[in-house]
C-alpha cells in the first residue's frame, strides 16, 4: 500500500526534473544556446551574450525576458528586411550587441502582474549593433556601430490592436534601415 501512494510521487518528480532539463537547454541563455541565425543567403545576424543584454540586466524580470524565442525572432525579421535593400551581390554582417526591449516588467505593481510587460513611454526600445557591408568581391563598403532608439515608440504607434510583441523593435530596425543604413551604403 505504501508503494502505492509513493508511486504517484515519484512519477511528478521525474516529470517535473524532464520538463526543466528540456526547458533549460532551450533557453537563449543556456551556455550552448545558438550565437548567431544559421548562415543562409547574403545577410548574417550574430548576437553577444543576451546574458549581458540591457533586457536581461534591467528588465525587472530576468527570467520572463529569457523565456521565448524573440532574439531569434528579431534577429530573422532583421535579415529578411535588410535583404531586401541590400544591392545584389553584396553581402551584410550584423551583430547585436546590446537591446533592451520596449517596456519593463515591474514586479512591484501587483503580485499578478510580476510576469507582464508594462509598456510606457519612459520604457523605450533600444538597440546597440554593428554592421559590415561587403561587395561582391569581399571588399568592406561600410561598417561601424549604431545606437538605435525609439523615444517616440508609443507615438507612432500604427496600429491600435497589434499583437506583434517585437512590434517597436522591429519598426525601430526598419526606421535604421530605411534612414542611416541605406543611405550610408549607397
């Protein structure tokens, strides 16, 4: 009888050890987590560390930024839109160095809402990368660091029911790629 009430026991245990070993190796912070999109096509996006991100240091919720795939995300929507402008044949290296995503978690307001993104306008996204452009026989066009910001994100917010949770990240890389980036490799 006593094997019987354990039995249950040991079952959750085994369960819930499984489920963190498989969430721990999905964690974009875990030590063999991917540093870079896998090499396809002309542009590449590399990341440093996110365990030394400004979202992960700062956010007020170190654990609910690492949960998720959005570097991955942000870093795909980055190569598919830079793609787009860049000349044929040319080939462009990007590395984020630094980001801290719009909002902030702010654990302090409720205890229910220790897991939810606050968005405000003093909460901007920012983004810290480098960039290299080649032409097609290898020879650097351009290259340097930018600081990317968006102060006026809840401003120009497009639309009212947008779900994209990279949202302002992403209409804060098209603005740099529309602007400075295009501009600065022509």
């Amino acid at each position: 009888m006593n094997r019987l009430r354990t039995l249950p026991l040991l079952l959750a245990t085994v369960l819930a050890l499984g489920a963190c070993a498989s969430t721990g190796s999905t964690s974009m912070l875990a030590p063999d987590a991917p540093r870079a999109l896998p090499a396809a096509g002309p542009v590449s996006v590399a990341w440093e560390d996110p365990a030394q991100f400004t979202e992960m240091r700062f956010s007020g919720n170190r654990h609910a930024s690492a949960e998720g795939n959005w570097l991955n995300t942000l870093a795909t929507y980055m190569r598919t839109e830079a793609e787009e402008t860049l000349p044929t044949g040319h080939r462009l290296e990007l590395t984020i160095v630094d980001i801290q995503r719009a909002g902030r978690y702010e654990p302090w307001l409720a205890p229910n809402l220790q897991d939810a993104r606050i968005i405000r306008d003093m909460y901007p996204p920012r983004m810290t990368l480098r960039f290299r452009e080649l032409d097609s026989s290898g020879s650097v066009l351009a290259e340097g660091e930018r600081k990317l910001s968006d102060p006026a994100f809840l401003m120009n917010a497009s639309r009212f029911n947008d779900s994209d949770p990279l949202r302002y990240e992403k209409r804060m890389v098209d603005s740099w790629l529309r602007s400075d980036w295009r501009t600065a490799s022509r």
